[in-house]
C-alpha cells in the first residue's frame, strides 16, 4: 500500500443545506442491505492518473454529499447518516506486474480479488467508518483497477448509477464540471396521513426475533456470458413479448432449482428488486438520491419451475413485480409509520452475508445501469465485476459489453452447485 487518505468533497460557498445534517434513515435505507458493496472496474492502458479521479470524486461528491459523510447514531440509538464531509476513503497501491497477468476469472469462477479492494467491515464496524471506500491499483502496464465499495444504506443501485456516471464525468471534463442537482430531500420517502398497511411489511420486508436462524454454506461465485443469438432464442421460446430480464430470471430460475436437486412439491421463490421511484403515486423523481427498493415474490413449486413452459415461468415472474404497485408502497410507508409510533424495532429479511437462500434466489438487474460502461477518459472498463455477492443464492444482470443483446450474469452458487450448473446454464430445454 503507497498511501491511504480521506478525499473531502469541495466544500461550496454557502455551504451545502444538508451540511452537519443527522439525516435519519428512510424505511426503505431500514430495510435493505446493511454491508459495503464491491465492485471492480478495470481499465487497460491509457488511463487518467490517481490525481485526477480524486480530484474528479472531490468534484462529484460535492453533489452528492452524503457519500463523504459518516454512519453515525442519534438521540434515539438509530443509525442516521452524519453529513459531516469526513471524506471518502482512498488507498493507492502499485504492482509490480502487468495487468494481463491477474486472474480475475478462472475456468468462469471469479478469483478471490480481495487485494484489489478495501477490507469490508461487518455492520457493527461501519459506525464511523467512510461509506465510501475506494482501491485504486496500478500496474507496471499502465492499467488500473479500481475497487469500489459503497454502503448500501446510504443508497441503491440507481443512486449509484448516477453518482458513477457524475464521478466519471468531473474526471473527463476536469475545469469544465458542472455538478448535477439530483433530488436529495429524502422526507418524501415518509407517510402522509398514514391508515393501517394493507400487507404484512414485518413478515415480508422485515421479520421478528422468532424466525430460524439462516443456513451458512461455502459458496463461490461465477461468471456466465450469454450471446445475443441464445438471448434471441430464449426470448423465442417464451412465445410471447417479455423483457430481458424476465426471460434471463425464467431461465436461471429453472437451472438453479434443476442443479439444486430441490424436491418437486417443494415451493421456490424468487426475491425480486424493484425500483419503485416511477411506481409510487405520486411518482418519486428518477435521480432521488438514497434507497428505493422493494421487492417482488414469484413462487411456484420446483416440478411447476422445471416443467412448465419458459412462457409460463415469465408470467409468475410479471404479476408478482407488477403488485409492487403505487398501493403496496403506500402500504409499506404506512408500516413503517405504525412500526415508529409503536417504537418498533425492525430487522430487515435482506439475507446477511455468507447465509443460503437455496432453494430460494434474489435477483437484481443492473440492465439498465451504466457500471459497465464507466468511462473515466480512456473507455469502459474490461471487465467489470461484482466481486464478493454476500450470500448463496444472489446473482446480478448486467449488459454484455463486447455482445450487444448479449447478458452477463454473476451468481454465486454452494461451492457443491457449480460444476454441475456450469454444465447446464446454456442449454435450452
């Protein structure tokens, strides 16, 4: 390691409103993950120097100041936000060695890239600790990694999106920046004149002290790369217009549970991430910044996953994302009004790292995102990685960049799940 600061975001004249701010978690920051999430973004030759992308993270953060704040805990023992500019974490390191000469992926399981990353803290370290930590390590080539990694309680994967895109700008344009205004006041995110919830929030989004423990396993995670041609085929066999994703989720679902061995008549469910920033009425501007995300439910048993139609499968998967609906967000704001007038205590039901979501999955589709384009001056990454997904069962979807059409999907799988899947994702059946 050559040198680890604190990058602080400019500081503007007057100052940012939310400057010193406690900002209180929104339910919707209560209930998703509580951990740092990495990436890895490598870049060959030529690349912008270490100077500049943290002089460009300086800029970016500006607009999005709660990226250089801290976790804290307020008055009433509840973990806030503190935006107090206490800056990003950098480490700077150098190799000896090409780039070429890493392996990142071997034989489509991904390497164990923990040195290309900042060491993640379990939740009870991250009080404290930046919510924004970045590696960047360069090669004797001239190729950079970056390794990213951001608390998921600070935002989502949309959140993320943008401030990426932000920082990778301000590192192209330099003098030239000018920093977005994305929407920020996270008091929308809060019940108005709240009734009793329609749904069981505190058995879907959050759960009690009674439920099992989770299972733990050794898990691995992997790579796959489907070709626009497969794509093209998939979506053919579904018989009917589906997106993408569904017919990506309908085609995991039914490969997972055929390399799981889960018995027929055994139920299987699929944990599905839904943006409901356009879904909640009114709508939520697209650029808040922050988390909001619920999730969908998509259940069949396993003989009716492995024989059903591709067509069928799909259908599950759309009705249950469409109940994710301006009603359900209503009623889960009106949960958590209930649940604080109560004093509740609320445990989210995001699975906690290394635990077994078998013969369970969760999916989360980075298909419209731009992570694995982020260009910071001299073109996208190559490749792009979601390098520790927390627990079995999890997998991420994402745009093949050098297939148009194409999927890239990583999920990692019980250490016993993947020769037998790698033999079996890519056949149609």
């Amino acid at each position: 390691m050559t040198s680890c600061t604190m990058v602080k975001a400019v500081v503007s004249t007057p100052p940012h409103p939310l400057a010193g701010e406690m900002v209180p978690p929104t339910l919707f920051d209560r209930a998703t993950f509580d951990l740092l999430v990495p990436l890895v973004f490598v870049y060959p030759a030529p690349t912008p120097s270490n100077e500049a992308l943290k002089v460009g993270l300086s800029r970016a953060m500006a607009a999005y100041p709660h990226l250089a704040g801290r976790l804290a805990v307020d008055k009433r023992g509840r973990r806030c936000i503190h935006v107090n500019n206490m800056g990003a974490l950098v480490i700077e390191d150098a190799m000896a060695v090409d780039l070429d000469s890493v392996v990142l992926v071997d034989a489509g399981v991904v390497a164990d890239l923990g040195a290309l990353y900042p060491i993640l803290l379990t939740p009870e370290e991250t009080t404290g600790a930046a919510v924004l930590q970045i590696q960047l390590t360069r090669y004797r080539c001239g190729g950079l990694v970056i390794g990213f990694a951001f608390h998921h309680k600070i935002m989502d994967g949309t959140a993320l999106d943008g401030f990426l895109a932000t920082w990778a700008m301000a590192v192209r344009q330099g003098r030239d920046f000018t920093a977005p205004s994305p929407f920020l006041d996270r008091g929308i995110l809060t019940a108005v004149n709240p009734t009793t919830p329609v749904f069981d929030h505190g058995s879907i989004e959050f759960k009690g002290p009674t439920d099992a423990p989770a299972r733990t396993c050794n898990r691995k995670t992997i790579k796959l790369s489907f070709t626009s041609e497969f794509m093209a085929e998939l979506k053919a066999r579904v018989g009917a217009p589906c997106t993408t994703f569904q017919c990506m989720l309908a085609h995991m679902w039914k490969k997972t549970t055929q390399d799981r061995g889960v018995k027929p008549d055994e139920f299987t469910q699929v944990r599905v991430a839904v943006n409901c920033r356009g879904r909640a009425t009114p709508p939520v501007p697209s650029d808040l910044f922050g988390n909001m995300v619920l999730w969908a439910f998509p259940k069949l048993q396993a003989r009716d996953v492995l024989s059903s139609s591709y067509g069928s499968v799909v259908c599950a998967i759309r009705d249950a994302v469409q109940g994710v609906d301006g009603d359900y967000i209503r009623s889960f704001l009106d949960f958590g009004a209930m649940a604080d007038a109560e004093g509740q205590e609320l445990t989210a039901t995001a699975p906690a790292t290394g635990t077994m979501c078998c013969p369970n999955l969760e999916v989360d589709s980075w298909l419209r995102f731009g992570y694995h384009k982020v260009d910071f001056g001299g073109g996208p990454p190559s490749p792009f990685l979601f390098p520790d997904i927390p627990a079995e069962g999890i997998m991420v979807l994402w745009p093949s960049l050098l297939d148009k059409g194409g999927v890239d999907v990583m999920i990692a799988l019980a250490e016993e799940h993947v020769a037998p899947f790698q033999q079996i994702c890519y056949l149609l059946l």
